[in-house]
C-alpha cells in the first residue's frame, strides 16, 4: 500500500472525483490499493489513526460519497478483468468502458450503464441501470460472487451459499456501506448484434413526445431500451433495439429516424456517451414513477426549464421479487431525472412531479434533500438491510449521511 500526501505529485489526480461540485475535498492521504492485502492494510492504518475512509472507484457519486478530509482508498489499480467459462471476474478499479472492451474481447458484456467511466462497483452497489437491462435486469442482478474485506481486516467472499445476506446486500442498497469490494463476478450474457436509434423533435412537440413514450417505452419489447432527452434545445428519444426497430406510437409523430447497426457493442455504447464529460457543476434529482404524469404536470415541467431524463423501467428490471435482492425498485415504470445548473430550479423542477412520484428514489442517484432517505432508496427493504449493517459494520466505519448505521 502506497500512502500518498498533499505534497505528492499525484495527490490531486487522484482525488479528484468526476464531478466538480466536489473537488475542494482535500483527503488527508490517499491509500493507493493493489491488492487486497493492500486494502487490508490501508483499512488498519484508517482506523489506528482514527481517520474517516472511503473507497473510491469511478469518482462518479452524485452525492460525493467517495470524497472525504480522511482517507480515501484509490482502488483504481484493482482493475484486473477476466473471463472463464462465461463468468467474468471484474477487479473493483474497472471503469465500465474497460469493462465493456475486455468481454467483447470474449463475446460477451454485462448489463450495465453508458458512462465510460463510471466505476463497475459503485454502480453494482446500487443497481445498475444500462440499455439491457430490460431485457437482462440490473447489474446487480448478474452478479454471482464478490470479494469484500470488512472494517476489521476479515477478507470474505460471498455469493448465494456463504455470506448470503452480505450478498444480498451488496446488490442493490448503495456503495460504500458494508466494506471495501475488491472484486465482483459475473455471469455474462452474449455481446449482442444491435441497433442504435435515435428519433428528435422540435422542443415545441416536447408535450407530445412524452405522453406518446410514457405511454410506449416502459411496456415496449424487452429487447427495446428507448431513453427520452428533454433540453432547450429540443427533444431526443434514443437507445438500443437487439430486434428490428419500431418506434411505437412515437413512429407516427417523428419526422426520421436515424438508425445505426454497424456499431460494436462497446462502440454502441462510447457513443451514447459522447459530449458528456465537461467540468461544469450540474445538479440533478431524480425519482421513480409508477404511472404516466398527466399532462398539466408535464406542462408545469416544461415551463421550470430543466433538462428532463427519462430511462424506461419494466421488462426484466420488474420481473425480480422486491426482496430477493436489497434493490427495492421493482415496480417502477420510470425514471425521471431533473438536471441544471440551478440548483434551486432543478428542485422546482423535481417538486412538480414528485405529486406524481412513487417517492422511491434510485440508490445510485443520492439525493441529499431526501429526508425520509430510508425508505425512499430502500423500501421494505430498509430494516434487514439496518440489521445487516450492525452485523457487518457493528462500529459503523463506512458511514456518509444517510447511509444505513446512520452516525453522521
Ligand atoms: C456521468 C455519469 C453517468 C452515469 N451513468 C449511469 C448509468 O448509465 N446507469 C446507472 O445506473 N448509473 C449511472 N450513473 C450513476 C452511477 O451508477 C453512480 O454514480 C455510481 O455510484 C458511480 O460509481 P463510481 O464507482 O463511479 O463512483 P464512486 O464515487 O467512486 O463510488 C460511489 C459509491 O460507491 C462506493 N464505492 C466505490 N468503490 C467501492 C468499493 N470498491 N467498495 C465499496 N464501496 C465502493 C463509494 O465509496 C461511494 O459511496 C452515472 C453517473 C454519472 C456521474
């Protein structure tokens, strides 16, 4: 384990996170783990020198979770990935796009989200949202075995016969809360042939356009992830089909489509998440919804002006019971996301459709408004997943506000 300081050359690399809205964070030290006896280590000194530790994967929590004035574990050189047999073993520093080019390499992928470096636990921690998982579930739901080293050094590997509430628990409740993951199997499903599509409009037809989806994209084909993208500057329906591509209702009201099947599945994906990655702060609150919004709340939507990501829920997301794993959102249609650089407005925003919500929030876009934060990341699934952390974390070394010991 390499401890690095304020005064090393490669502090600020590597503490800083994906978004900037947290990067006056300053650690202490940053433990740089390449191993999992590094990280053993690195939990020892954390807690001999009574600093707060966080493990760091991708740098991409909404909320700044694996930021912190104590020590940060930089995983990032965890970041091994192997195939055996259609089961894919993913070290805990791997971004997704890593991840995506290593299977293809096999034939195969896991379902999973666009951003390319999105860290493969932090998003597995809290579900897993991408352009399969209609059709194959969450991330988490892939999951088969992981590698964890507990607050007291104790290394455990857990899947559905040994540990198996630990292994319930990490799919599903949020990173960051039972120990440090070291590494993650899968079982993976066959890279697919597939058709990128894209449909745009005017923002004038924006109303339209999302009660024709809201109605179409949470009950369309497994095969079909259609995302719907409201900014100022107009509206997009976009994502992946594994069939032939049929727009729905949306068909009738789009005046093209362009479509793309020559993409790699890796390539497919990079280029969905195009443009994406400026410095600039933006706030975002999301929520769940489990019936269409009515028209004069879309109106009042419109008119607060935030940018408005809704991702399609159903297919296989919704065919898991709520508790065969700690992800307690499995009756949802959709997600809808409120984006800007307002934070003010972007809460405006998000009150205008919360009348309509469900009131479950998804775990991988923490909310730090949320007050009853319990149930609405949790569900019922909220009091074994507080047992689970005293068992676990009994001196609550892994805490952040809201999470599951709830210390600070
Ligand atoms: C640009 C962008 C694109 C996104 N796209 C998607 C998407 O397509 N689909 C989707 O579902 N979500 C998406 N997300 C949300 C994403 O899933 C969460 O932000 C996720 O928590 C990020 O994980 P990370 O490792 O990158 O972040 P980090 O900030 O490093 O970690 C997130 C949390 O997990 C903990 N953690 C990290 N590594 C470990 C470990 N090894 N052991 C234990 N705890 C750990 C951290 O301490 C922290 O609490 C996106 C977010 C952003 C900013």
């Amino acid at each position: 384990m390499e401890l690095i300081g304020p005064d090393h050359e490669l502090y600020d690399v590597l503490r800083r996170p994906a978004l900037p809205q947290y990067d006056e964070i300053r650690p202490q030290a940053i433990a740089r783990c390449a191993s999992v006896d590094d990280v053993v280590e690195a939990l020892a000194y954390g807690r001999s020198a009574g600093l707060h530790v966080v493990p760091r994967g991708g740098g991409h929590c909404f909320a700044g979770r694996s930021s912190t004035t104590g020590l940060m574990l930089d995983l990032s050189a965890l970041s091994a990935i192997s195939v055996d047999e259609g089961v894919a073993t993913i070290g805990a520093g791997a971004r997704l796009a890593d991840v995506y080019r290593e299977l293809y390499e096999s034939g195969l992928t896991i379902p999973a989200g666009c951003g390319p470096t999105v860290g493969i636990v932090g998003l597995t921690s809290g579900g897993g949202l991408g352009l399969l998982g209609r059709r194959y579930g969450l991330t988490c739901d892939r999951l088969v075995a992981a590698t964890v080293v507990l607050a007291d050094g104790d290394v455990v590997r857990c899947d559905a016969e040994r540990e198996p509430e630990l292994f319930w628990a990490l799919r599903g409740a949020g990173g960051g809360q039972f120990g440090v993951v070291t590494s993650l199997v899968f079982a993976a499903v066959p890279s697919p042939a597939a058709t990128r599509f894209r449909l745009t409009w005017s923002r004038d037809r924006a109303a339209e356009v999302i009660a024709a989806w809201q109605a179409w994209a949470p009950d369309a084909p497994d095969e079909i992830t259609a995302c719907l993208q409201v900014t100022a500057d107009g509206v997009q329906v976009f994502g992946a089909t594994l069939t032939d591509f049929d727009a729905g209702p949306l068909g009738a009201l789009a005046p093209g489509v362009d479509l793309r099947s020559d993409f790699s599945w890796p390539a497919l994906k990079a280029s969905l998440s195009e443009g994406g990655a400026d410095q600039q702060v933006v706030h975002s609150k999301s929520e769940f919804f489990r019936a269409p919004l009515p028209p004069d709340a879309v109106t009042r939507l419109l008119d607060a002006g935030c940018e408005l990501n809704f991702t399609p829920m159903g297919g296989a997301y919704n065919r898991v019971p709520v508790d065969a794993t700690a992800f307690a959102h499995r009756t949802e249609r959709f997600l809808l996301e409120h984006v800007g650089p307002d934070r003010t407005a972007v809460r405006r925003s998000w009150s205008i459709a919360h009348d309509h919500a469900s009131g479950h929030v998804y775990p991988n876009f923490p909310d730090p408004d949320l007050t009853d934060w319990a149930t609405a990341y949790h569900g019922p699934n909220y009091p074994r997943l507080r047992d689970l952390k005293a068992r676990y974390d009994p001196a609550d070394v892994f805490n952040f506000p809201q999470s599951l010991g709830g210390s600070r």
